[in-house]
C-alpha cells in the first residue's frame, strides 16, 4: 500500500534542517520506487489542468480538481475521459472534484495554479481557504513574475518554480484532450536557484505520470526560455495563421516558415541580450539554437518539417485543432493573454535598446485582434 507524503514535504523549521533534508530525500526516493503518494490540488482544472490531473491520478497519485461545475459535475458522474497523445481512456479513482478551494479537504503537498492570467486575483483569493494547508504551491501559467506574485501571496519558502510546454482542450465537460507533450515537457527548480530535495519528490511524480521531467538549477531561465518559445508560437499563429488555419498549415507553407522564424530571432536577440543562451528545453518545438546559428533558408527548411511531423502526429492522435492556446482563444472568440505572453519581451527590448520590428508588428496585429474580443 502507498503511504501519504506529506511530512516529508514540509517546510524545514530551525533547527532540524538536516533531518528534514534526510527526510525529503528519503521521500523522492519513494517516489521513485512508488511506494509514497502526493496529494495535489489543481486550481483551474479546465483543457490542460485536467490532463496533468487526470495523469498524476491514473498514477496513484492523490488529486483534488478545481473548475467549473459543468466539468466537474461530468467527471464526478463517468470519470475524466482524456483523449490525444496519451491514448484515449477515462480516469475515476484517486480524483476529487470541487467547485471551489473551500470545498478541499485535508491538506496538500503541491498546490498547481493553472487559471489564465487575467483569472489569478479571483483564483488566489478564493484559495485563501487552503492556503495554511499547501506546503508546496506553483503556477504553470504563461508568462513571467507570477512566481513572486505567488510568493507575496503564500509566503516564499511554500513557492518552487515550474514551467512545462504540455497542451490541452477541453472538448467538453468530463473529457479533455491531450494536444501537445515534448521528450521533457515539465521542469522544476527552486526559485532562487539549485535543485532540492523537494524539487526531486515532485519530478519523481511526475515522471511516474508520463510526463518527461527534470529538475534544473536555474528554473528562471526556463521561464524566459518557454516565454519565448510560447510568444513565438503563439504571437505567429495570431498573427499569421487567422481564424481557419491550424499550426502545420502555416509551417507547411514556405512563407508561413520565414515569417516563424523572423518572429524567433526578435526574441532571441533580447533572450541573449539577457545574458542567456538557448538551451532548447523544449526541444523540438523550441529549437532555438538552430533558429539562432542556421542560415536562414535551413532554418526555414527545419520549421517545415517540423509542420510536417505536426500533421503526421495530429493523424496519429485524432487532434483536430492543432492551435495554441492563445490561438484557440482567438478562435473561440475570447479574450487572448496577449500582454502576458508578448509584451515582456518588449519591455526587456526597451530597456536593452534592442530593435524588435517583427515583434513589435506582430504584437500589434494581436492587440488590434484582442480589442474585439469578449472578456
């Protein structure tokens, strides 16, 4: 029988520091061995929190979803359907569904934040409910900062960093579909630098769900690194792609090609600018040192295929839509987070005095975009 973790993952009190590194050492390793389980909670289970959920649960990890009540009401009543890249299979046990944090029980090693953006001040006072029972919170949002905003909110020792490139639509209440992974989809690190005991309990579950992770020294550079793979992505398929086309139909397209890969090298300039150089975590959706060190026409020839095995995997899969997230919003008609995914790149642009005309064209297409669009 598993056991629960949760002692392991407290935080260190003065004075036991090192038993409770032994401790949080001895519970990664049970992890790893399956012979512990977490608990987490998922707040702001929608397309993608219900695959991560739906995943660590199918594993035996103990989970708690958090959303809309048409969803959660559907998964209470015939389980969570995930389709996509995964397989296509339902999961009933080791989920908890709720409406609201209040309604959790018990307490938790892993809070996940996964609302949108413009969602997180209703998300995290709503929260306020649980916050005394979480040892670990994190936030798989888009965008950069919202870790210091979860350690204003939580306290800074309760807060890890985490990033992953992993995709998901909810097709409708109860069944979400798994759209997009990497070889290494997830990675965590301790905010202000190194990886911890803690950080290894948490890969170690999620790399028991399926997920391909690591932990990392320097959780930050990932961040800005995912922020510009995501803006890339996402600020050419508003911008390039409009309402009927998907992803491998403009990668397919030469030009499609050559305007994705103009859009990168605006970001990149700023990315290295900050003292950083690619690492393509993402791999091989972000394979930026080739955008970086190519020439041109090999790098264009390089997006192409990758449009290419897009189509091939979305045959495979059964995906259907094959857009980012900020893409499906336009699509649906929703308002999209463009301030949150393009425009820290153009703040960094300014102050380094850096000159980013694609970005900042492609940045304008999507405000002009997002000014019609219902909140």
């Amino acid at each position: 029988m598993r056991t629960t973790l949760h002692p392991a993952a407290a935080p260190a009190r003065i004075g036991d520091a090192g038993d409770v590194r032994k401790n949080r050492r001895q519970a990664a390793l049970a992890i790893i061995r399956g012979e512990t389980k977490m608990r987490f909670i998922i707040c702001g289970a929608g397309g993608l929190g219900s695959v991560i959920g739906g995943m660590l649960a199918r594993a035996g990890e103990d989970v708690t979803l958090v959303g809309r009540a048409r969803h959660m009401d559907a998964i209470k009543a015939n389980g969570l359907r995930i389709s996509g890249i995964y397989g296509d299979f339902v999961v009933r046990d080791n989920l908890t569904c709720v409406t609201h944090p209040r309604d959790a029980v018990g307490e938790f090693d892993l809070m996940i934040l996964l609302t949108k953006a413009k969602d997180t001040a209703t998300a995290l006072s709503e929260a306020q409910a649980i916050r005394d029972r979480v040892r670990m919170v994190c936030s798989f949002q888009n965008g950069v900062g919202k870790e210091d905003r979860l350690r204003e909110w939580a306290g800074g020792d309760k807060v890890i960093g985490a990033s992953t490139i992993e995709g998901g639509v909810l097709l409708e209440p109860g069944h979400t579909m798994a759209g997009l992974t990497t070889p290494t989809t997830a990675y965590f690190g301790e905010l202000d630098g190194g990886i911890t005991p803690r950080i290894e309990t948490v890969v170690a579950a999620f790399q028991n769900a399926g997920f391909g992770t690591r932990a990392v020294a320097d959780i930050r550079q990932v961040l800005w690194e995912k922020l510009m793979q995501i803006g890339t992505a996402s600020g050419w398929s508003v911008s390039t792609l409009g309402l009927p086309l998907t992803f491998p139909d403009g990668l397919e397209v030469r030009e499609g090609a050559v305007n994705y890969i103009a859009l990168a090298r605006d970001f990149l300039k700023v990315y290295k600018a900050m003292g950083y150089e690619p690492q393509n975590f993402y791999a091989p959706m972000g394979q930026f040192r080739e955008f970086d060190s190519l020439p041109l026409d090999q790098a264009v020839e390089l997006m192409m295929k990758v449009g290419v095995r897009f189509r091939e995997r979305a045959k495979a899969s059964g995906e259907t839509e094959g857009r980012t997230s900020m893409h499906q919003d336009l699509h649906r008609r929703r308002k999209m987070e463009v301030d949150v995914i393009l425009k820290p790149y153009l703040d960094q642009a300014a102050e380094l005095g850096i000159d980013v005309p694609v970005l900042q064209y492609v940045y304008g297409v999507a405000k002009v975009q997002d000014s019609v669009l219902a909140d």
